[in-house]
C-alpha cells in the first residue's frame, strides 16, 4: 500500500512541476508579445 501511494505522489509532483512549467512559458510569451507591442506603439509614437 505504501509503495502505491508513494507511486501517486510522485505521478502528482510531476503533474505539478509540468504544469508549472506550462504556467511559466504561458507568461513567457505574453511578456514577448507584450514587448512586441510596446516596442510597435513607440514606433508609431515617434513617427
């Protein structure tokens, strides 16, 4: 019984730590985007 438990936490810590990566690249790119477009309004500002 202590090994299957054993087996879902460390399925479940997994899960977490993939999710997390996911969260982490999800705001990577919106801080890309985010930086494409001020980068696009400062053009358009000082033209």
């Amino acid at each position: 019984m202590s090994e299957n438990l054993n087996s879902n936490n460390i399925e479940n810590d997994q899960l977490n730590l993939d999710n997390e990566d996911s969260v982490y690249n999800d705001l990577i790119n919106r801080l890309k985007e985010i930086k494409a477009t001020i980068a696009l309004l400062e053009k358009t500002i000082s033209q």
